[in-house]
C-alpha cells in the first residue's frame, strides 16, 4: 500500500459516495487508474463493504445503549452458542467480546427506555448462558464510528 492508496481509504471514509472521477481528481491520479486501485482495496479487503450511515433520530432509534454481559460459564460451547445466538437479533449493531469484568459487550439502538425494557426481559435475557446483563444508557455521543487513521 502506498500514500495513493492511503489518500483513498481516507477520503473514502470520509465520503463514499465520491465518484470516481472525483476521487481520482482528489488523489491526483487518473480515473482508470483511481478504479483499478480501489477495485484492488477492496479485491485485498482493505475495504469490507460500502454504506449509508443512517441518522438514528430519523428512524426513531435515538436511544444508545450499551450491555455489559457475563455469561455463566466460560467454555468454548458457551461462547459459540452466545454468539451464534446474538447474530440472529436485527436490533444488536455490535457485539465484542472483551476481556475484564464482562464477557462482552453488545450497542444497541432503541426508541426508548421502555423500548429497551422490552428487549431486555424478553430476549436479552432469554440468550442463552447469560448470568448477568448490565445496561449503560449513553447520555451523549462525543464520537462515533470515526474514521481510521493510519
């Protein structure tokens, strides 16, 4: 990867919707060649996907909110069972698995606190192995899905 390369990924981040001929003109390059790089970004996964980052006021979804959750055990049956089990619920954005106190971490979006409150009595914890969920409203967002430096 070169600084060509890494001009597109940052500009990219920054706006993907940038036409070709526009990203090539930012890069200095030209546009068979700004497409034949970025098709290459993406053939060697630099770039995953491409996508719309939607307001979540629009979608009445303003509500963040993040779960701390513990399981009752720490096997490997457990894990996989969590996991295959949090990928088929549309409402988690993410999930990670971390290490400290809990096992992971799930953000969610929702309407509202009562919104969660349904979701929490009737799936969160229905997940299977989970011992405990701790629930952390976000009061502000200061930053949020920034872009990669590198």
């Amino acid at each position: 990867m070169n600084k060509v390369d890494k001009k597109i990924l940052h500009l990219l981040q920054e706006d993907g919707r940038l036409t070709n001929a526009d990203l090539a003109d930012k890069v200095n390059v030209s546009p068979a060649t700004c497409h034949r790089r970025t098709h290459q970004l993406f053939k060697e996964g630099y770039i995953s996907e491409v996508r719309a980052i939607i307001a979540p006021e629009k979608v009445d979804r303003s509500s963040l909110v993040l779960v701390g959750v513990v399981l009752d055990r720490s096997t490997k049956e457990s894990f996989a069972s969590f996991e295959a089990s949090i990928k088929t619920l549309p409402f988690i954005l993410d999930c990670y698995l971390v290490a400290g106190d809990f096992d992971y971490f799930l953000k969610v979006r929702v309407k509202d606190m009562a919104d969660f409150n349904k979701l929490h009595s009737d799936q969160l914890l229905e997940l299977p192995s989970v011992r405990q969920l701790r629930t952390f409203f976000v009061m502000k967002e200061v930053q949020d899905n920034a872009p990669l430096f590198f």
